[in-house]
C-alpha cells in the first residue's frame, strides 16, 4: 500500500503475507500491531508511532532499519534520514483517530496547517500572527471553540466567515 496523507491502521500478523505501507522515503512493515503513519507532501518528515506491538521502518534504500514498539516514534527527514526512536504520550500522535486535535508547543505554522486540514478552512491575514508554543488538546471540539482557545492562550485575534479565518490586528 503507498500512502501520502496520515492513516492509523490495526493489522494482524501474517508472516507469508507481511502488510507493507509505502511512502515517499520509508516502508514499514507490519508485525502485528496498530500503528500510525504521518506522511505529508508539504511536510520534511514522515513519522512512524506504534500504538500496540511490532513495526519495522526501513528507508526506501534499504540501508537503515527501525524497530518499533508501544509507545515508540521514529521521523525520517527527507534530506537527514531517520531520528533515533523516541518514546511518546500517544495522543498526541494518534488522537486525531478519535477526533483529538492535540497542538504541543505548535507555532502559529502549525496550528494553520492543522486546522486547515481539519476543518478545510483558510486563513487570511496581512502580517502572520507571532504564535511560537501554543500547547491545547481539543476532543470533538468545532472550528470555533479551538480558535477561541488558542485566543484565550495567545491572545490571537480573529473573525470566523464561512470557511475562512481572517486574522485581525
């Protein structure tokens, strides 16, 4: 399977037919587990976190393999290769499975990002808001509830119109 964009999956093991994701500069294979795969075309990294059991992350050169386990994340970076594997509060890799938008220490690039692939809004402004570590976890929340936070937290003026987010000064 090649995959561009985020997908958690949960698979079994099967060792005559091993389940493969695909990306632009990773391939990991499945050892029975569930695990997340986060991989964007305007983004420098792909990452790889493991919810329950096994992965194996392998550039697609071959050259370096990842053994991941629970709780465990590996980033690739496009022009660095892999990061050592890290441990990791799950939620705020997966969450967004379960309708959890988590932000930690997201500058104002990220929470634009995000928010934008959520709710598929854009934003307008004439200067870029300075927003250097927001920090919120939102479950199920609307579009207009995280604005609201993330104003609460920074400050950030905004007007909501339709499907855009136009940022005041």
């Amino acid at each position: 399977m090649e995959l561009t964009g985020e997908a958690f999956f949960e698979v079994k093991s099967d060792a005559v037919h091993p389940f493969v994701v695909k990306t632009k500069n990773i391939q990991t294979t499945v050892l029975g587990t569930s695990f997340n795969v986060r991989s964007y075309e305007d983004e420098v990294k792909t990452s790889v976190a493991v919810a329950t059991g096994k992965v194996a992350v392998t550039d697609n050169g071959g050259q370096k393999k990842v053994i991941l386990l629970p709780s465990q994340i590996v980033d690739f970076h496009n022009e660095k290769g892999f990061e050592e594997a890290k441990e990791i509060d799950l939620i705020n890799h997966i969450g967004w499975k379960d309708n959890v938008l988590v932000f930690e220490n997201a500058d104002f690039n990220k929470i634009e990002k995000e928010l934008n692939r959520w709710f598929n809004v854009d934003f307008e402004y004439d200067e870029k808001p300075v927003i250097t570590s927001f920090n919120g976890e939102f479950k199920n929340q609307s579009l207009e509830n995280i604005l609201e936070g993330v104003r609460f937290s920074t400050g950030l003026k905004y007007k909501l119109e339709k499907q855009k987010v136009i940022i005041l000064h």
